[in-house]
C-alpha cells in the first residue's frame, strides 16, 4: 500500500516567505555589531602594472578609519587556491591576496581600509596616494600566446599547461568505415 | 543635517550627513533593513519605497531631499497580523525565493497598483522591468502582480 504524503503532488506554502514579505528577513548586509566595522577595497584601474608606490598615511590620518592593510602588511599568506582542477603547473599563476607589486588585471585588490563606516572606509580608499607605472595588457589567448609580455614573469610562460587529447584511431575508422560522408 | 519626514505613518527626525542617501537613512539610521541595497547605482530596484506616492530607488536619492516627504517602505505594506493581498499573492504564486528583490517589486507594484489597478500584464511588465530577480524568472511575480489587482480595485470604491 503507497502511503499518502500532504507535502509532494500539493503546493506547499513556504513558512520564510511570511518574513521576506514583510521586510524582515535577516541578510549579511543587515546585521549589526557593537564595535562592527565596515571594510571597502581600493582596487586596480588597470589590466597590467607595476605598483611603484603606495601611501596610506592620508587615509590613517581621517577619523574613523581604523586601519589601511596593504600586501606588506599581511606579509607572507598563501595565494589564493584554485578550487578547480588544480593541475600541476597551475600553481604558478596563483593569484596573490592582495597585490604586491604587480596588479594583473582591472580590480585586483591593491589594499583594504576599514572604518567606522562604508562611506568613512571610501573616505580611506580615496585618500591612499597610489602609483601605477602602466605594463601591456594581455588581453587574449592570441597574445597570451606570444609570451611577448608575461604575467607571472617567474613562470617564463603565459601557458598554464599543455593538453593533449587521444582516444582511438580516427583515420582508421574512417578507412574501414562501409561508407562515410564525403563531406561533413 | 537635520531632516523631518514620515516613515509608515510615523513623523521622523534624522541628523544626517548631507551625503547620506535615503537608503542608507532608512537602513542604518532608522534600522528599516527590510529595503534592501542591491547595486547601489539605480539598476537592480531592490531599494525601491514609495515617496509621496511613487516609486523611488532610493540608493540615488539623498536622505536630505525626503525633507517633508511620505515613505512608505515595505514594512509599511502591511499590519502585523494579515499579509496584504499583494504579499499574499506573491505567497500564493511562489513569487520570491531569497526575497532580496522582494521589497523592490511589492513597493513598486504597489505604486503602480494604487494609481492604475487596471495595468494588464505588459503594463506590469513595463512597470516592473527595473527590478531585477534572480530567483524567479519573473512569470510569477507577474502573475501575482495580476492577481492583487482585484484587491486595487475594491479599495478605490468607497
């Protein structure tokens, strides 16, 4: 005998909904704490560059910014894993925290201000003096193939690695083949 | 700066900076959190209220301009007890799923309901293709937003 269940074949009304309705769920962006302070990031405008100087003393210098963490400040951390297929070689092109003296494209984290709040933290990011002496971009595989300009100058490649792909014999197939489609 | 206006009903009074926008006023000055901060530029709707009648994104408008002004926000929208038929049709319809746009597109299919409780389904559309949902893929938002227009129309009549 098949048993009844009130929950599948029949809509269900959802118990979360009641809250997002009346603009009272709770997300990340809603929480306070005693003492909370807010982060905002000063981030590279460029694709490829080398940081030639970076002064935070200004941004210290305005009430309610708490601190200014550069690469520097964090020392040596371990860069940033590949969560996916992290196949040998790969492991030379791992990205950094926070760049140190390169930035590899447009965003990359170059320093974190915290502050009282959001707008004192921009405040921060706004007073930080930062020199960027601009590099080439790389911005396709044709010139990633070049190796005209490196990335990871370290590596001495822009190629991660090589794939090579084989399975059977397709010339054979075809040969033996009763017939085949002259063109396809 | 020091601003007057009315919030749900309520008269407020807020010292601000003069670049404080309304969104942040409401949510971090008046711990209204249920108007939400999507993209802070005007494209995503999810910081939509209702200021004195239409519906406004308030991530571009400074808390400074509401002086004088009626917000309703989504807490607004309905008593403690009973959902509105609005949010009730957003339940029935599975119109939400994280319910981060979900203040954004009541208040302003509130709005556009209040003054046109006729809109058909491209009018809904047209009205709500500033607010973006991630969730839902839209349909049945719309088809709640069809659905609570009866509600519209019987408030009209006295």
């Amino acid at each position: 005998m098949i048993g009844t269940n009130r929950y599948i074949g029949s809509p269900v009304e959802r118990i979360e909904d009641l809250r997002f309705l009346r603009g009272r769920g709770r997300f990340v962006g809603d929480l306070k704490r005693e003492g909370m302070l807010h982060a905002a990031i000063l981030r590279s405008p460029i694709a490829h560059g080398r940081v030639t100087f970076v002064d935070a003393s200004a941004a210290l210098a305005i009430t309610g910014v708490r601190a200014v963490i550069t690469a520097k400040d964090i020392g040596v951390v371990p860069r940033i894993p590949l969560r996916l297929l992290p196949l040998p070689g790969t492991e030379r092109f791992l990205q950094p925290v926070i760049a140190a003296d390169r930035v590899r494209y447009v965003g990359e984290p170059i320093a974190v201000v915290l502050g009282d709040s959001p707008a004192l933290a921009e405040d921060g990011i706004g007073a930080i003096a930062l020199d960027l002496e601009e590099l080439p971009p790389v911005p396709d595989r044709h010139a990633s193939e070049r190796d005209e300009t490196l990335l990871f100058e370290e590596a001495g490649t822009n190629a991660a690695m090589v794939f090579t792909g084989v399975k059977g014999d397709a010339d054979a197939a075809f040969r033996d083949a009763c017939s085949a489609p002259s063109t396809y | 700066m020091r601003v007057n206006f009315r919030v749900n009903g309520d008269p407020v009074a807020v010292e601000v900076e003069p670049r404080l926008h309304l969104a942040d006023c409401l949510r971090e000055v008046l711990s209204l959190t249920g108007t939400h901060l999507g993209c802070e530029h005007g494209a995503c709707g999810a910081c939509t209220v209702i200021v004195d009648g239409a519906a406004v994104r308030v991530c571009l408008m400074l808390a400074v301009q509401a002086e004088g002004a009626s917000i309703i926000t989504v807490e607004g929208l309905s008593s403690d007890e009973a959902l509105s038929p609005l949010q009730t049709a957003f339940r029935k319809h599975h119109a939400l799923q994280c319910g981060f746009c979900t203040p954004g597109m009541l208040t302003t299919a509130h709005a556009l309901l209040t003054e046109e409780p006729d809109a058909d389904a491209d009018r809904i559309r047209s009205a709500l293709s500033g607010n973006l949902c991630r969730c839902t893929g839209y349909i049945p938002i719309v088809e709640a937003v069809l659905e609570a227009r009866a509600a519209y129309r019987k408030a009209d009549k006295p």
